[in-house]
C-alpha cells in the first residue's frame, strides 16, 4: 500500500462517519439544502488534503466543524456578504441581552415547570434558532444541537471558555424568549396571569 | 430603652437564623441558578457538580425553575434529533471526489 493509499484509507475510516454531522452543521450555516451539500464536499475536500495536519485520536467533528466554518465565511466574503454578516451580528448586543431567567420568571405562576416547552413544534423551535443573531446562533447550535462541550466550542469559534458561556446562556435566554411568544401567540400558554389554561400539558388536543 | 434592645435582639434573632441552617448543597439559590445550565451541560467539575446538583434537586424555590431549564433543553435536543442527516448520494459524490483527488496525485492547490 502506497502511503496515498494509507491516508485515504484512514481518512475514510475516521472522517467519513462524520458526514451527516457536518451536512447538519452546514445546513445551519447557510439555511440552503443546496449549499450545505456543497459546503459539506468541499468541507471534506479541504479536509482530506489537510490530512496530515489532522492528530489521530483528537476531535474530529471539531476539526471538520473548523474547516466547514472557515470555508463558509470565506465564501460569504468573497460574495461581498461581509458588510451584512457584521451589522446582523451587531444587531443584538450581548450585554443587553439578559443572563437572567426571564421567561421563567414570566410564566412561572402559570405554568411552573415550564410544561408548556412539550407542546413547543420541533420546526418552531429549529426556525427559532436560525433566526437567533449569528454569534448566538453559532454557539447555541454547536452546544445544544451539536451537543459539543464548552471547550471544543470555544475551539471552533476561536474564543476562550468564558465568552463561549456568556453566548450559550444569552443565546438561549434569547430562544427562550422567541419560544415563549411564539406559545403565547399559539394559545399554548395563556398571554394573562390569571391563566385561563393552568397547565399547559394536555390541552386542547 | 428597654424595648428597643428587646426589638433588635428578635430581629437580630430572625436575620440569624437562615445561616444557621445552611442552604442545600452549601450553595445558595443565587448560586444555583447562576450555574444551572453548566449544571445541566456537566461542565462543573465534581464536587461543585454535587452540591448544585443537591441544591437544584432539593431546594423547593429552585426545584420548579430546574424542571423548566431541563424541558427547554429537551425540547431543543428533541428538535436536533428531527434534523436529517446528508443526502444518501453525497456520501458516494464525496468518495468519487477524493478518489479522484488521491488518483491524480496533485497537490490540491488553493
């Protein structure tokens, strides 16, 4: 076996598995179906010839995560996107966006337990993400979708523990927040205190 | 006067008396609920990871506020498990290009 021939082989074996992982990742990224699958091939491409520089045993979904990034922002500012990707990510500034419990806090003496995020729809939820500003977004999708610790995140976005903290926690206050309107709005939880539906669990349906 | 010692020695009483039982899991509800989702995400290291966990478990003003953190979190995780993985032809549409890639034995420039 020639050396090419190793490489590719443990390349297979070790990144392949990888694959819908990173396609998810990028359909985050870019929200097009199209573009992921692209963003993914070359993702793996980039990945593949950068094979050497990759230490076997360490994280690979962060690795490949790193290269997908990369690639995904380059390709935006090449198309001239960079202007628009700074002022979305300018749009909520993180110290305004509370730590706090806030929509805990709002619903607690009608729902106290938070029964109503149940009824909450897997596509609300997922538009909810997507629509949360980028650098949340980023880091609520590799820690709650992704499932990644702290540390690899931070890896990822190249920032240290505590900032990627400060955007899971805000990012999620934020989603919370967008959820809970959103059951409001559905008639999952009632909008006024005095709490025409008690419990959100078993409801209408 | 004597009734105002008598007062500030009942209220200095009661302003005592929380400390001398101390919260679950040595960690107050402030604590707790600033380290919820760390908690939630086992990113404490253990001992602290015990006395949150104590205190979230068994703290009846903390306890509603875990169940709505853990549902939140299960709704988002439930909702990532929906999301599908690649389409069943990328996986062989990667391989024809790496194929080809180690093949032709370039350099792979850009």
């Amino acid at each position: 076996m020639s050396n090419e021939q190793i490489s590719t082989a443990s390349f297979t074996q070790e990144a392949i598995p990888e694959l819908d992982a990173v396609y998810r990742y990028a359909l985050r990224l870019s929200g097009a179906p199209d573009e992921a699958e692209d963003l993914t091939q070359e993702t793996f491409l980039r990945a593949f010839r950068s094979w050497d520089s990759y230490t076997p045993g360490t994280r690979i979904r962060g690795w490949l995560f790193t290269i997908c990034r990369n690639l995904f922002f380059r390709a935006r500012e090449r198309a001239g996107r960079r202007e628009e990707i700074m002022a979305e990510a300018t749009e909520e500034d993180p110290r305004q966006v509370s730590r706090e419990a806030v929509v805990f806090m709002a619903s607690r003496d009608r729902d106290p337990e938070g029964a109503f995020w149940d009824q909450v729809i897997d596509d609300e939820i997922l538009r909810a993400v997507d629509g949360l500003p980028p650098e949340f977004r980023e880091a609520v999708v590799l820690s709650d979708l992704e499932g990644l610790p702290y540390g690899e995140i931070g890896q990822i976005l190249g920032v240290p523990v505590g900032t990627v903290k400060s955007r899971v926690f805000r990012g999620r206050r934020l989603l919370q927040k967008q959820l809970y309107d959103y059951a409001v709005e559905a008639g999952i939880v009632s909008a006024d205190s005095t709490g025409t539906r008690r419990r959100a669990r078993g409801g209408e349906r | 006067m004597n009734w105002m010692n008598e007062l500030r020695r009942i209220l200095g009483r009661a302003r005592k008396e929380p400390a001398m039982a101390p919260p679950p899991g040595h960690v107050t509800c402030e604590e707790a609920a600033e380290r919820v989702f760390e908690w939630l995400d086992g990113e404490l290291e253990e001992e602290m990871a015990a006395r949150v966990g104590t205190h979230l478990e068994t703290c009846a003003h903390c306890y509603p506020m875990l169940r709505f953190e853990q549902g939140f979190r299960e709704a988002v995780t439930r909702a990532a498990s929906g999301i599908g993985g690649a389409p069943s032809d990328l996986e062989s549409r990667i391989l024809k290009a790496l194929d080809a890639e180690g093949g032709g034995g370039s350099t792979g420039s850009t």
